[in-house]
C-alpha cells in the first residue's frame, strides 16, 4: 500500500452533476441510471452543494402508493428544490490530499463522499465506496 498515494488517483474524473436549476425528479432519475448515491451540485465548474440519494429518501415516500395514477414522490418532488434539499457548507479536499488523509476525515464525518477541488473547480469525486475497492486491490 503506499502511504502518501494522492486521492486523484482513486477518485471519479467523470463527475455526474446538477445544477440548483434541475428537478428533483431529474435527481432521481440521474441516481438510479449511474446507480450513483452522491451528486454534487454545481454553478458552472464551482460546487455549491452536494445531493445524496438518501436525501431525496428523507423527503420522498420513494416509491410509494399511488395517488390518482402519480407516485406520490412526485408531487413531493414538487414542493421543494434541489437548493433547499442539498447540503451546502461542504467539507472538500484537493487532488494531492492522501488517501489516508481523506480516509480519516470520511471515518470522522457523517457523510460518505467529498468533492474533490482545485483552483475553486469540481475536479472529482470520492467516496466510502471508491476507498473500499482501493484497499480491497491491496489483498
């Protein structure tokens, strides 16, 4: 294992992202198509906050009874913004950080991805998940 290996070298490049803009329903579909469980979200190339999937649980009856032939998440989904459902504030790490370093800081947090940013611009994304399949290579 090498100690002071950087995150760039296991985190996602190709970051799925949305906008304050979007829909929750496009959240939803974005999640279940890339199977993904965070998406950052993005004004231009700067990120202003990061949407998980469990989000969208907290405030959706996720597929849930019908009402009059509609989910019932959709009508959810139209009472609120991907603004007011994101979480802002985030904790971010640049692409020299080690992987050690960003693995202390996700054991010590309640949250399972960060972004990954340089010069003020969404370079990647790493998660619980990319860590596992990196120590996983290890065996």
């Amino acid at each position: 294992m090498i100690r002071k290996a950087p995150i760039s070298t296991i985190m996602t490049e190709d970051v799925i992202t949305l906008s304050k803009d979007d829909s929750l329903e496009t959240a939803e579909r974005l999640f279940k198509q890339h199977k993904i469980r965070h998406i950052p979200v993005v004004a231009g190339n700067v990120i202003v906050g990061m949407l998980s999937y469990t989000d969208l649980l907290r405030i959706s009856f996720a597929d849930a009874i019908e009402v009059d032939g509609h989910h019932m998440e959709s009508m959810v989904y139209q009472m609120f913004t991907i603004e007011q459902v994101m979480k802002n504030n985030l904790l971010t790490v640049s692409p020299s950080n080690s992987i050690k370093q960003v693995a202390e800081i996700l054991a010590d947090k309640e949250f399972h991805a960060l972004p990954v940013v340089f010069r003020n611009k969404l370079v990647g994304i790493v998660t619980t998940t990319d860590l596992i399949k990196y120590l996983l290579k290890q065996f």
